[in-house]
C-alpha cells in the first residue's frame, strides 16, 4: 500500500509540472510479450540505486549491500557440494528410492539376500552415471558461465578518472558502463547518455525474444542529450525502481536529484542485458539489475518436462511388474512356510538363528518376503528408465542429424527443446495449425487494393508473384555464390566493433535460443546483415497502371485540383491520403542499407529533383533535426511555401479545407521553452566528430547505385524494418507509388512524396495494434494544412463500424460516401474470397479543439498508474470514430513450400488437421483449398451463428445431416465432411452445453477451420480436443498468439520464422518450415514411437525372463531365497551384459526405410493406435517371458536332476542359455541390423564369458557362499554344456520364431505389407494401395 | 559471411548435419526379412539335426549302466533308521548290509556314489553357512570363523570350530563298503580310491590346511570339531594327504548340490586284480555303518554305482528332448510347407486378383 501511495504522489508531482511531454507510449510495442509475460508483482520493495563513486561511499555501502553483482553462475553445484547436492537431487527419483530400499532392506539381517556390498552396486552405477552426466553438463555451463563473466566492458572507475575495462562479473550496481555501437549490454541499465543527438539508442533483443527489429530507448529526460557526455563524477542523483522482476515490458522508477526534483523512469529507459547496442554510437548508463537480477536472467527458465503417452502406458505396466513381484513374493513366502512346517524334526539344513532356536514358519515366511523382493528386483525394470533417457538422447540426436529438416535459407536445423517426448510424436491425432506463417510463409506481398470504391486489381503485380514463386528456390542457390564480394565490402562499412562478443551474447540467455541467422540471399543484396528486411519479393510492388497513371496526374507539376467535379477532386484527395496512411500509419523503422543499423536521418543531398528547394528544406531538416521537439516541419514548410508559389500550387491538393492552426499555439510554447532548456547544446559543435566520417563513408560506398536510381533518389536503398510484415508490405507499396517514407523519428516522419518533396509529419501519437481493437493509428500534424489528421487501418469489420455515419449536409457527397463503403465491400469479400489479407484504411481530420479535448483525456490516460493500459485503450477508442473511408488492401501470403503435400500426407496419415486462425472465414476457406485442407470433392460445412441456441440447433442439424449422408446412398469413401466454424460460433460451441454436441460433430468431419478465433479460443479447442477426446495431440505456430495453444497441446512445435522467438521458446521441437513437420511426424515420429515401445516390451520381457528363473528355482531349494548364480554375474547381467544392446536396438531399429514411410503415411496408422505396445502385446509378450524362461530353466534341470552337480554349476548352462536366448531374442525383433548392432551383440556375449571366465579362475575366496571358483572352466570342457546351451535356445525361441514367420507370411498386417512394397516397383505399390 | 552473428570468416552452413550414413541413419542394414525360402530350409535342416543328435545321444546314454540301491530302510537298516530317529542315541554305533545283483558287468571305470533325498544343501541360510577363508587354511580364520557360520562357529566357552558352518557339521558320514560276491561264500571286498574325487581345483587351490601341513594336529589345535562330528577334521582319514580341510569326502560334500536330490561321489574303483575291467555281473552286498539320521526330513539314501561316458552319467533326458525336438520341427515345417504351398498366391499375389 505505501508504494502505492509514494508512486501516486510521485505521478501527481509529474502531471503537475509541465514539463512532462514526453510519455509516448511506446511503439516498439508490448503486444507480443503481453500474451505470455504475466507482470510480476514485485514483492513490495523498491531499489534505490546510488552510483558507484567514492563521494556516496557510504550510502552506497549501506544500500547496494545486498544486491547482486554481475557475476552469474547458472551452475547447479559447486566442487564442493556436488557429492552431496547431487546425491540429494537424484534421491527424489521414486527409482533411485527402489534400489535404496532394497539395499536398506539387505541391511537387515533377516531378510539379507546377497552379500551386503553387491546390492549396493546398481546404485552406485546408477548414480554415478546420473552424476556424471549432471557433472559434465554442469562443467559446461560452469566454462559457459566463465566466457560471459570475463567478457569486458567499460566501466567508470573513480580512480582512473575515466572508463576502463572490465569483467562483465566485476560489474555493480550503480557502475556507469560506457557501451559502443554492437556491443552487447551486461546489465540491466538505465540510459543517461546517448551519443545521438535525440537522446535515443537503439537495441537489438533477438537474444531476449529473438525479434529483429530494432527498439528504441530514451534517455532519462533532464539529462544532457546530446554533444557531451555525462560526467559520472557530477552524477549526483538517485535512482529509485522497482525490485528485480521478470517483466520484460515493464520498468518503474524515477530519478532524484539532489534538489528533491524527481523524473520518471519506464521501460524505454532500461537497456536490458542481452541485448545489443545498434545505429548509435555511444551510449553510458548507470547499473540498476546485476547478474541474476537482471530480467534477462529472470526469464531464464529451464528446459520443459513432459511426460509421454507411452511412459504413462509404461507405468501402468509397471505397476504390473511389481504386482507380479509381489506375486512371486508372496507365493515363496507361503511356500517357504510350508516348506517349514513340513519338518517334525529341525533338519540339519535348517540353519538355527545364533542363538539356537529356529524361526516360527510364519516368521520365517514373513522374513523370505522380503528376502525374495531383494532376489527379484530385477523384476522392476529400473535400469529402465536410465536406458529410456539414454535412448531419447540418442533419438534426439538423430532427429537434429537429419539434413532433411535442415533449412539452407535460415541455417538452422530442427531444435529439440523437449527431451522426453520423441515418441510422442509417433502417436499424433490431432494436428492445431495456426496459419499465417505456419502454412504460409508469413512474407506479406501487396498484391491489389481498392480506393474510394474503385479496385485497382494490379494485375503485372499478380503475374510477379507467381513468377517468384518459382524463382525463390534457385534464387538461393546462385545468390550465395556472388554475393559473396558484396557482403564483404557490408562487412566493412557495418562497423562491426566486438565481433565475437556478439556471437558469445547469443547465449547469454539460453542456449538453446538458435540465432535467427538470415540467409541472405534471401534479403536485398545491400542487407545482408538483417533478416527483418523484406525480401525483394516483398519490396518490389508493380504499380497498376491504371492508378499510377491517376496517380502521376495529380502529382505531376502541371495538375491542378479540379474543382469543378466533386467526385473526381474527393477521388485524387483519396488517393493521395490512402498513399499516405500507408506510408505514415505504421511503426516501421528506416534504414539505410549500407549503414544498416544506421538510422535514416540524413536524407542525402543533392540527388533529388526539387534541388535548390530541397537544399533549403535539408538544412531546415537538420536544423530541426538537431533541436528536438521543435515543430519545425510545420513552420519549415509554411515559409518555404510561401517563398516557391509552384509548390505551394502542388500541395494544393492538402488545401480543401486550410485552417491555420490555432491550438498550437500552447503546446509550442512548451516546446519551445523546452527547446530553451537544450539551448546550450546547440552550441556545441552540430555534428558529431565520431559520427560524421561513418556518414561519409556510408555515401561514399555507393556512388554507382546513386547514379543509376536518379530518377528515385534514394528510394531503392531504403530498408524497412516493421513489426508484422503487414506494414512492410504496405510502406513497400506506398513506395512503389513514389510514396516513399524516407525516415522515421520519434517525433517526426518523413516521406518523401513524388514531384511534391519530403513532407515532414509531425507525429503526435501512435495508438499501437491490439488484437481487441484490431486496429492502429497514428495522430500526425499534416505538414501542409496543418491539421491533426488521424489515419487508422485495421480489420475491414472493425474499420467498417466505426465510420462516419452521421448525416450531412451534402446528399450527394452522402451518397458517394455510401457507394465507396459498399463498393468497399464488395472488394473486401472479393479479396477474402481470393484467399488475401484484407486491410481497410481509413482517416479522420480532427480539429484543433477536438484533439485536445481528446489529448486532454489521453494524457491522463497515459500518466494514470492505475489501469493505465485500459485508461489507454478507452482513449484510443474514443479516438477512431467517424473514420472516413479511404479503401482497402489485400495482401497476399504465400504458402509455404510444400504445404499441401505435407497436409495432404498427414491426411493420409489419419491426422486430423484443425486450422486455426484469426482470419477471415473466406480468407481462411481459401488457403485452406490451396493448401489441400479441403478438397473440392468434399463438402464444407459452415456454422456462423450469433447465438447459443443457433448454435445449438445448427450444430444439430449439421450431425443429423453429415450421418444420413454417410450412411445414406451417396456417401461413399471420397466424400467426406470438412467444418468451417467462426469465432463467435466456436465460442458459442465451447459453452460448457454444447461442447460434447460440437465434439460430436467435429468427429464426423475430415477438417476444421476455425476462423476469428482469438489466441484463448485456440488454446481452449486445443486443450478440449485432448481431454474430452483423450487424442494426442500437436499444436502448431509461429507467433505470439499460438503460445498459449503450443503449451497446451501434447506436442508443441513452433517455427522458427518472421515472428519472433515466443513460440519457439514455449515449444518442445522448433522446425523452419511445415513442411519439415511431415518427416518429423511419419519418419521420425513412426521410428521413435516403434523403437521405444519396441525396445520397453523388450526390457520387460528381459527381466521378467531372467528373473523368473530364479523364481522356478525357489521350488527347488526350500523356498529359501537362494540363487543358482553368483550373485556378481546375477547383478550384472541386468546391468552389463544385456544392457547395450536394447539401447541400440532403441535408437538405431527401423521398421521401415525412410522413404518407404514418406511414401505411405498410412503406415503412420499404427502409431496411433499404439499397435507396437498394445496391452495386449504386453501380456503376450509376459507370456513368451514366461515360457522362454520355463524352458530355460527346466530343460537344464531335467538333464543335471538327480547328477551330483552343484549349485552354481548348474546356474552356469542356465545364465548362459539365458543371454544367449535374450541377445538372439533381439536379433529376431530388430528390423535391420547394422555393424554397430553387431558389434554391441557379440560384444555383450563375449564380456559374459570374458567375464565369467576371469571371475571363476581368480576368485578362491571371494564372494563367499557363492564362489565360482572353477567352475566355468570345467564347463567349458564339458560337452554337454553346450549341448544343453544349444537345444534351450532354440527351443526357447523357436515359438517367437515361428509366430513371427507365421505373421508375415499367412496374416501380413498393412505395415507387414508396406514392407513387401519395399521391393516392388512405385507402379505395382500404388496399384497395392489402391487394391 | 551471411552470418550476422558469427564471427568473420564463418562458415555458412555451421548448422546443417553432416550429411553421414550413419547420421542419417542410412547405414547399410541388414534385414532379416522371414520368407518361406529361407525359414523352411531352416526348419527342415535344424528338425533333421536335432533328431540325429537326439539319436547320438540315446546310443551314448543307452551304453551307461547305473545301479541304484536304496538302503534307507531295507532290510536290517530299518532298525538302524529307527534307531537314528532318536537323538539321544546318536552316539551309538549301528551297522547294516544290503545286497544287490549286477545282471551285467559294469565295463570300465566305475564310480560309487551315496544319494540323498529330501535334503535341501542348496537352502540359503544352510548355504551361506561356511567359511571359505578358513577352509583355504588361513591361520586367522581358522581361529576366527566367519559370522556367516553363526551358530556353528565357536562352541560356548569360544573354541573355535574347523571346519565351522552348518554345511560341514552336517556331513554325510555313513561309511560304505561294497563286497563281491562271486559265489555264496566267498566275500570279495571291492577295492575303491577315495581319493581324486573332487575337482582338481578344489582339492589344490580351494581348499587347504593350515600350517604346519605336516602336523595337523598342531595346525589344528585350538579348535574344535564340529557339534555333530565324532572326531576332529584332521582324523578323517587314516591317509596322511587326505586329513584334515583336504579330505576329499569333505570337500564333496562342502559343495552344495543343486537340487534336493543328489547324489555324490563316494569312491572309484581301483582297477586292479578282478575288477582290472569293471565290476563283473553277478551278487554284491553294501556294509553300511548306518550314522546318518534322514528319518526327520523324510530323506532317503541310496547307493549308486555307475560308469560314465562322454557324456558324464546316465543321462537319458538330453537324447530324448534333442529327438523330440527335433521330431517337433519337422511337424511344424512339414505344416509350413503345406501351408506355404496351398496360399503362397495370397500374401505376394494380391496384384493378381
């Protein structure tokens, strides 16, 4: 509560004082992180922060006690308490408790089964293999840790008097820290000083949330801005913020100097660790979050833990295994009382307790009990479970080998971020795609628009496309070759300070986080360094012809407004604006290429056509440029106006309705007494020292692309960065119409506008995208009438309710005014119909008194602490009313490369495809033909209602309907039902009354479309379809908004792509493309599914095989707990000689060749139904246990019974008829066989003897009841050994043999078929399938 | 180059796989694909082995002849059984004969063993019940047996047992003596070796006495014989390299049979005079000095005399479950083949239908 009231009174101080202009909201904005980062509150405590100088020594002591210094250790243990912390660690396996139990339980005297040491040995394998993979992975993260600790920096040290370098771990808080262009910031830090002259710098965060795009940060106002740098030895001031927390999105706190006077601290204050320094020069800031309190750290979080439907299958039969222990127990506890109670008379081979008397027979009974669950431990497959992760590494290695899933253009392979669920993927049912940038490859291209009811259908536009679609794929190819030379010479003018510390930052966050390397062929040639920058495909627009040629009218020197029609005049007014909003209604950034972090500010010079007036406007530019919240442009373009009457004729298009502005009057005095405040700093030298060669440079190292561009100065190197790909396309197509946004400020946009010049808009306001809204705006100051123009774009349904309804005074502009809106229309649903992104743009013009009532409200919107965030929306939404129509977009987004067959193949696969998306339903139903989701043969089925009950009766009809026809006369094999569902219809359906109805419903059908559903609605289908349905499912996306329906789902998978890392980080594989998803799925998927399941019955059947043998043998030996086997081969038989070669069979076995898999998904099949491990496979497989073990023991007994043979040399033929039988058994269940299966098969069974023969030629006295001694020698000389050896195996085999000969010769199931496909011709196999 | 974050001069593919048939997972693999042209041949084959095998080993087995007599309660042993029912007699001496006919002479190498029933060496607790350390003559052992023999370890005062441990205390001490009879009064005592009956690694390496080898009674002194045995260890026998931890009937006994039923060996026939080629046809008679009581387990002892082959004793089981087998194999594959014949169309045939 106190906080709450210091921040109050702390906002209220700053609304109070006037100087406070500077809260623009963010732009870079939030909207991704939001979803996913929950803000923290932090617990109360605010940090104050004191720099770290002699003269606060000891404040600073006082206060920076307790916090963290930079240095951090990810390691989980240290030298010294890894024994111990690792040991306590493993102790929370329930596994790692078994074989503690049962080595406690030997302890006990009674019940001790085996000599005390040699229970205790699994455990200490097991250990000591856990804690020597923990130690190995800890060592790397501890040599990881090292590297970023002493990587350096500059610091401010007292003593020096200056900056020196040092360690990134010997960094505190309070250091003020001097950082260069590309380097990587090593705490989190608040920014007092930037080299640019605005007061900004900008950071890279693709190691935090791997978006490419550039933020931008401000300076803590009141510090100098700009020439000189802030003395840290003058820095006097205190910073007080909120404690550590892991909210990337939020910063709190405020600055006070020493005269009590307080500024305010946000989140565009905060440099944040991780990231990296672009386009300014220098910058210094002062520690606030060291180390692991940085939000970097914070965010850190490990990898994900999920549990497979096969492991959760595997602990059922489990818990078999210890029922049949229990079983086998009991039954040798009762035998052995019995067994007692036989005896009149106390046997000499009753052994007396030490004090002479003998156990009760119930007693005795109780005891062996327990004796016999030391004896049969091996029952519970532990060693399983270690085996299973050894051979999901494995697996895993594998998958990220496989070249198939390697994508040239973005180098990056398949990532596994989840290491337990390989063979989930096996199993898949479902499949939720989201699909913009899942199915298409999100690169947005303008394809065609509309303005003011007339569509402009681009059609060369059209054909380009299609022409790429095509070229791209070579295009790589040939491109890598030659471009080589021209990315040399970016190497060089992209000053790359601190090469290697960039590669190293990459990690700093997780290492998993893969770099979003951009191929660049991909990008233009001049931008090879930024993957954000659109592709040529995207950048060049071909203008149609019949708009450029209305286009050109207007902007040509000799147009003149025709006054005389007012249609014709609203039309040219119309296309200009609609030009314009999308030029300046966007967050796009401007780069040039050949400075690519290099912020566009300088316009160059002299190559524009308008030569002497551009001069002029140029230094009228820097000169505003340099001073900062002037409202130059405005006063720049007035004058100059007045001066050249030519172009005051040309804007006269701007004109209609000129009003000089009034309002502005108040807000520039503000300005410019704050304007007053920077005066000192003009006089310092306007130009950066530093800056100024780079500038040079960076002309000068394109002199010949200048030349040949003249007629478009400058255009064609411009390089955008956008947040979505959307407003890319839109600048690009603004561009292509010589509509050029040449540059971007915080306060100011710049576009250069054909014949016209630049324009220079002021920006007042960027209301940010939302997806309540789904729309944004921006609030600009025209530059020739001087009017607050609000220009806005968004979703067509949003854009279309909220414009100008209101009557006017003019019937016919009315009219026209309802004609464009439903010629508007019809363009839309045309557009949406032809699978295209629809925009609808639309502006208003505000009037002075308007705007600031409405600045009035929106400014305490943004300074309000409470609910600011809806504060903010209520204003933007108060805002975006009585829009004026200008037209609408359509942009395409291409399908991804081998889409359809992927989907097509996953079809087959018996996976149900759901998309999900936020687009419109016709939109939707589009991509959703072309990518082969529906088939034209099939029948749609659409539900949109707008109520409940519709819903419900709708969903009714729908079944009734989709049954008769299925069971009717037509419904025949190819006709099958595919459901489009709209969001408000989905919500409707996911009414707690209709989900069961709707379930039903979607059962029936091949394919769901959701369109307009929100990031919860997937994420609710998602997780409907998993638990009502009990399918595994996979979720599928790319962006922010499919985080939530990744984290639900059984398998999420994102891809790596244009969207930013937030799905990839919430995944548990992360692929390029979707097409990668089918060979992930039906190969590696099938393998991993078949392989594990495979190699866990075999683990089962092992040890149930070899175990029981030692259970037929209690019926001879009294039920007393003895064993026939040394007790040393007896533990590591388990643990040695059978243990390699089912973790090869696990990782390496291949039912099918790949291409046989890719060929027929239908083979996918098994895996989803769980064919490989069955219940019943399971029992058969006991059952084979049973008898294999029946035979192994018996078949021995029979021929040594009534012999003089003695105990352990009769166990000798038994162990090793038992290896033999258990190695060949996996020879017979491999599918393939490979030298490594052959080396670690014969390399077991050669151990064993190796082994044994060593053991029972050195030991006389060891291992005492159990002395082996000798005994494998004489056996060996002994023929009947290995008579006995022979005949047991192959009787024991025999009937696997035989059953599994008798299956693929007499009843071959479909997979038993697909392999006999494998050596037919691709003709006689389609015929087979279609037979 | 491309590499915006990699260092200058990286490579441009740093992430693609290596493209190796092993990481691919294209190594070259042998399939074992089960089809009738392998499997039947195989079937057939193994069936025809197992059977001639089978029929080797019946002709082996067939030429090893075993007589088996059970003394437990034939005859005059009957009142020695009773009387080794009563503990408090246990002391006293009782003797027995058995007689028995051999209607074939037993051809070369003749073994005599003694057979139990119904006692369990192989019981886990009677198992453990010895001490292998003093066995092999170690002087600290032998003084300090090992805790496994608890109760047989040291008599109540604290002298120490050799050999301690239940196993030894309860050996078999019945004494054998196997007379021929070539006619009605005359009574050949059959000449038998007591020694070279256990493993030669047993006798030489295993099992040692302590020193001084030369004198057990001092080697052995400062310990006691075992709760049930007449005399100390080193007066087993009257051979001078057959006392003490070494006596041969010690150490067949010490190694525990697997099975309740077992017999061991009790002698070998010394070849010489008549019995140069085995034991002739005709009558024999066992004198048995009855000690050891089986009455409260419900055990039996037996007499056995058997020659051996190549494949040790009597062993009929081996032969007969090679043939059967066999015999099994051949059925199954003469079924497959029938099989095979009549649907071989169905399973590769489908494209003719």
């Amino acid at each position: 509560m106190g906080d709450q009231m210091q921040w109050a009174r702390f906002r209220w101080q700053r609304l109070v004082s006037a100087e406070a202009s500077y809260s623009r909201e963010d732009t870079f904005s939030s909207r991704r992180c939001s979803t996913t980062y929950q803000p923290s509150r932090s617990g109360g405590k605010h940090r104050t922060v004191i720099p770290c100088l002699a003269r606060f020594n000891e404040e600073y002591e006082k206060v920076s006690k307790s916090y963290m210094n930079n240095s951090i250790r990810t390691t989980k243990y240290t030298l010294l308490n890894f024994i111990p912390m690792n040991l306590f660690e493993q102790f929370h396996r329930a596994a790692n408790l078994y074989f503690l139990f049962i080595v406690v339980l030997n302890w006990v005297p009674v019940v001790e089964a085996f000599q005390k040491e040699i229970t205790v040995i699994p455990l200490v394998v097991v250990l000591t293999v856990i804690a020597f993979k923990d130690g190995l992975e800890d060592y790397r993260r501890y040599n990881f840790d090292k590297q970023i600790n002493n990587i350096l920096t500059k610091v401010y040290s007292k003593k020096h008097q200056q900056y020196i370098d040092k360690c990134w771990k010997e960094v505190h808080v309070g250091d003020f820290i001097r950082l260069s262009c590309n380097e990587i910031i090593p705490a989190d830090m608040v920014l007092i000083h930037s080299s640019d002259p605005d007061g900004i710098c900008h950071i890279e965060t693709a190691n935090l949330d791997g978006e490419t795009n550039l933020k931008q940060r401000q300076v803590v106002k009141g510090f100098p801005e700009q020439g000189f740098e802030v003395n840290p030895e003058k820095f006097n001031s205190r910073i007080e913020c909120e404690s550590p927390n892991n909210d990337l999105n939020r910063f709190r706190g405020f600055v006070e100097h020493p005269n009590k006077e307080r500024v305010g601290l946000y989140k565009d204050n905060l440099l944040l660790r991780g990231c990296t320094i672009r386009n300014t020069e220098a910058v210094v800031g002062i520690v606030v979050y060291a180390g692991h309190e940085t939000k970097a750290m914070l965010n850190n979080s490990g990898p994900r833990y999920k549990r497979s439907k096969l492991e959760r299958r595997l602990n059922v039969d489990v818990l078999w295994s210890v029922v049949l222990l229990l079983l086998m127990c009991l039954t040798t506890a009762i035998g052995h009382g019995i067994w007692l109670n036989n005896f009149a008379e106390d046997p000499p081979f009753v052994v007396p307790e030490p004090n002479g008397k003998q156990t009760q027979p119930a007693l005795a009974g109780f005891y062996m009990f327990w004796t016999m669950i030391i004896v049969l431990q091996v029952l519970i497959p532990i060693s399983l479970y270690v085996s299973i992760e050894i051979v999901k590494l494995g697996q895993i290695f594998f998958i990220q080998s496989d070249i198939d899933l390697y994508n040239k253009k973005l180098d990056s392979t398949i990532q596994c971020r989840a290491l337990n669920i390989t063979e989930d993927l096996g199993q898949i049912q479902y499949i939720f795609s989201d699909k913009t940038g899942t199915l298409t490859e999100n690169k947005m291209v303008f394809r065609r628009c509309s303005i003011a009811g007339v569509e402009y259908s681009h059609k060369d536009n059209g054909k380009r496309l299609e022409l790429y679609q095509d070229v791209d794929s070579d295009d790589e190819e040939y491109q890598t070759g030659t471009l080589n030379t021209k990315s040399d010479l970016k190497a060089q003018s992209c000053k790359t300070l601190n090469r290697p510390r960039s590669s190293s930052s990459l990690n700093t966050l997780t290492d998993r986080c893969p770099s979003l390397h951009v191929g660049y062929a991909q990008t233009d040639t001049h931008s090879p360094c930024h993957m954000a920058f659109s592709s040529r495909m995207e950048r060049d627009v071909v203008p149609d012809p019949q708009l450029l040629r209305k286009y050109n009218l207007i902007s040509s020197p000799s147009f003149m407004p025709d006054e005389s029609s007012e249609s014709g005049s609203l039309e040219t007014k119309y296309i200009i604006e609609f030009f314009l909003a999308l030029a300046v209604c966007n967050t796009v950034v401007v780069s040039y290429p050949n400075q690519p972090r290099q912020r566009a500010r300088f316009p160059d010079i002299g190559r524009t056509p308008l030569k002497s007036l551009e001069e002029v406007k140029q230094l009228f530019q820097r000169f505003s440029v340099r001073r900062f919240n002037t409202p130059s442009s405005l006063n720049g373009t007035d004058s100059l106006s007045n001066s050249t009457s030519s172009f005051t004729s040309r804007l006269s298009i701007f004109k209609t309705r000129t009003k000089t502005p009034t309002l502005f009057k108040g807000k520039e005095e503000n300005i410019s007494e704050s304007s007053q405040k920077d005066q000192p700093s003009e006089n310092q030298p306007p130009c950066n020292i530093e800056y100024q060669p780079e500038v040079e440079e960076a002309a000068g190292s394109l002199p010949s692309k200048s030349e040949s561009t003249t007629t478009q100065p400058g255009a064609g190197e411009l390089n955008y960065e956008a947040e979505s790909p959307d407003e890319a396309a839109l600048v690009h197509a603004a561009r292509a119409y010589k509509c050029t946004l040449q540059a971007r400020t915080p306060d100011q946009l710049t576009v250069q506008l054909a014949a016209v010049g630049d324009l220079n808009f002021q920006l007042l306001h960027i209301l940010p995208f939302d997806s309540v809204r789904k729309r944004m705006s921006v609030v600009v100051r025209h530059p020739v009438t001087g009017q607050v123009v609000v220009y806005s774009k968004g979703a067509d349904s949003v854009i279309m309710d909220l414009l100008d309804n209101s009557p006017k005074d003019d019937i016919q502009l009315e009219k026209i005014l309802r004609k464009i809106k439903e010629q508007t229309q019809k363009h839309l649903d045309d557009y949406a119909r032809e699978g295209l992104r629809t925009l609808c743009i639309a502006y208003k013009v505000l009037s002075d008194a308007e705007y600031e009532e409405w600045l009035k409200l929106h400014f305490l919107a943004e300074t309000s602490i409470v609910n600011r965030e809806e504060l903010l929306l209520e204003s933007a939404v108060k805002l975006e009313t009585n829009l004026i129509l200008l037209g609408a977009t359509g942009i395409v987004d291409r399908l991804q490369e081998g889409v359809p067959e992927t989907i097509e193949a996953l079809q087959k696969a018996g996976i149900k495809i759901w998309v999900l998306t936020g687009d419109k339903q016709e939109t939707a139903i589009n991509i959703a033909y072309s990518c082969k989701l529906l088939r034209p043969t099939e029948k749609v089925v659409t539900a949109n209602c707008n109520s409940k009950d519709c819903c419900e009766v709708l969903l009714n009809t729908l079944i009734k309907e989709i049954g008769e026809s299925v069971h009717g006369p037509s419904g025949g094999p190819g006709s099958g039902f595919s459901l489009v569902i709209d969001g408000k219809t989905l919500e409707y359906a996911l009414h707690e009354s209709l989900v069961e109805t709707f379930l039903e419903l979607t059962k029936q059908c091949r394919a769901v479309v959701c369109c307009r559903s929100t990031p919860l609605q997937k994420s609710q289908v998602v997780k409907l379809v998993r638990e009502k349905l009990e399918v595994l499912a996979l979720a599928i996306g790319d962006g922010a908004n499919d985080v939530s329906m990744i984290q639900v789902a059984d398998v999420g998978i994102g891809i790596s792509g244009q969207e930013g890392m937030q799905a990839v980080m919430s995944s548990d594989f992360a692929i390029s493309r979707f097409k990668h998803l089918s060979k992930l799925l039906l190969v590696h998927g099938h393998w991993c599914y078949t392989r594990l399941a495979n190699m866990v019955l075999y683990f089962f059947y092992k040890n149930v095989a070899y175990v029981n043998l030692l259970f037929w043998y209690q019926f001879f030996c009294g039920f007393s707990g003895s064993t026939m086997t040394n007790y040393w081969i007896l533990i590591f038989f388990n643990l040695l000689f059978t243990s390699a070669p089912p973790v090869i069979y696990g990782i390496l076995d291949k039912d099918f060749p790949a291409e046989t898999l890719t060929r027929l998904p239908e083979l996918y099949k098994s895996g989803q139904s769980s064919e490989a491990y069955l219940p019943s496979t399971f029992w058969l497989t006991m059952l084979d246990a049973f008898y294999q073990s029946l035979v192994c023991f018996f078949l021995p007994y029979f021929v040594y019974a009534d012999s003089d043979i003695s105990v352990f040399s009769f166990g000798m033929p038994i162990n090793t008829c038992a290896l033999l039988i258990i190695l060949l058994h996996l020879v017979l269940e491999s599918k393939t066989l490979t030298w490594i299966h052959a080396v670690v098969l014969i390399g077991s069974g050669l151990f064993y003897f190796v082994f044994a023969v060593i053991f029972s030629a050195t030991c006389v006295t060891c291992n005492s009841p159990a002395n082996p001694f000798g005994i494998m020698e004489k056996y060996m000389s002994d023929p009947v050994f290995f008579l006995v050896c022979v005949l047991t195996t192959v009787v024991a085999l025999l009937p696997r043999f035989l059953y599994r000969y008798v299956q693929s010769i007499l009843f071959p199931t479909p997979t038993c078929k697909a392999a006999q496909f494998d050596k037919m011709t691709p003709e006689e196999c389609s015929r087979e399938i279609k037979a | 180059m491309s590499n915006r974050k990699g260092p200058p001069g990286s490579q441009p593919f740093m992430k693609r796989p290596d493209n190796t048939a092993f990481k691919q997972q294209k190594l070259p693999a042998w399939t074992p694909t089960l089809k009738a042209e392998t499997v039947l041949p195989f079937f057939f084959l193994s069936g025809v082995a197992c059977i001639t095998i089978g029929v080797l080993l019946i002709i082996t087995a067939a030429g090893v002849q075993e007589m088996k007599v059970d003394y437990t309660e034939e005859r005059d042993c009957a009142d020695c059984y009773s009387l080794r029912l009563d503990r408090a007699k246990s002391t006293s001496d009782c003797a027995c004969t058995v007689s028995f006919s051999l209607s074939e002479a037993f051809k070369g190498d003749v073994f005599m063993y003694y057979g139990l029933t119904n006692f369990y060496q192989n019981q886990r607790h009677y198992m453990v019940s010895r001490d292998d350390a003093q066995l092999v003559g170690r002087q600290y052992n032998l003084k300090n047996p090992s805790i496994t023999c608890v109760p047989f370890d040291k008599y109540k005062n604290g002298t120490p047992i050799a050999p301690c441990g239940a196993i030894a205390n309860s050996i078999f001490n019945d004494t054998l003596q196997l007379f021929y009879h070539s006619d009605k009064n005359t009574e050949t005592p059959v000449p038998l070796l007591k020694t070279d009956i256990t493993w030669f690694t047993d006798r030489t390496v295993k099992f040692q006495n302590p020193s001084p080898k030369d004198n057990l009674t001092a080697a052995f002194s400062g310990t006691a014989r075992p709760f049930y045995w007449r005399k100390p260890v080193y007066q087993l026998s009257v051979e001078e390299n057959n006392n003490g931890f070494v006596n041969e009937d010690l150490i067949v006994w010490m190694r525990q049979a697997a099975f309740p039923s077992f017999k061991k060996l009790y002698g070998r026939l010394n070849r010489t005079q008549e019995f140069n080629d085995g034991l002739p046809a005709g009558n024999y008679s066992v004198k048995i000095s009855y000690n050891y009581p089986v009455g409260k387990f419900k055990g039996r002892k037996s007499v056995i005399l058997s020659t051996v082959s190549w494949l040790g004793g009597q062993n009929n089981f081996l032969g007969i479950a090679y043939s059967t087998s066999g015999a099994i194999t051949l059925v199954v594959a003469i079924i497959l083949t029938v099989v095979h014949l009549k649907f071989r169309k169905k399973p590769l045939g489908l494209e003719e239908e």
